[in-house]
C-alpha cells in the first residue's frame, strides 16, 4: 500500500474533474480526497496499491472532452489507516 500527495494542472477545474476523479478511485478501489485550490489547480490524495494507483493516474486525463490535464506532481505520503472512501471536499 502506498500514499500520494498529488496536484493536477490545467483545465481542472469548472469540468467535472473532482468528480472523475472520485468515480475513478472507486472504480479502482482507492481511498483519500481531491479537492480545488485558489490557484486553479487540484489537490488530492490516493491511497491503494501501486498498480492500481498508476492506472487511476493514466485515466485522469479522460474524463470528458473538456479536462485536459497537463502536469501531475506527486510525492509519497505516510499511509492513513482510517479510511474507508474517496471523497470530494471543500
């Protein structure tokens, strides 16, 4: 198991991107968060395996004709053990 701090840029927000991204963590059995920042970029953290997050990772960027993902930043994170879900928060 492994944790990520990660934070998208480009057309990221005001498309559904948060959204995609929840369904894509539950889809791949992920836990954590993703949510806006003022600075136009998103923040999330990802918690499963390492296979499962490197597929989430690489489907990011198809959500809908309009997201456009141009830079993901991640960097590993200490594990949470409390989680049961990803979520969108505010």
């Amino acid at each position: 198991m492994l944790r990520y701090s990660i934070l998208v840029s480009g057309r990221v927000q005001g498309v559904g991107f948060r959204y995609h991204a929840q369904y894509l963590a539950n889809q791949h059995g992920l836990t954590g968060w993703v949510k806006n920042l003022d600075n136009g970029m998103v923040s999330m953290e990802v918690q499963g395996t390492k296979e499962r997050i490197a597929l989430f990772l690489s489907e990011l960027g198809s959500g809908n004709r309009f997201i456009r993902v141009d830079q993901v930043v991640k960097k590993e994170q200490e594990l949470q053990g409390s989680e049961n879900e990803f979520r969108v928060i505010y």
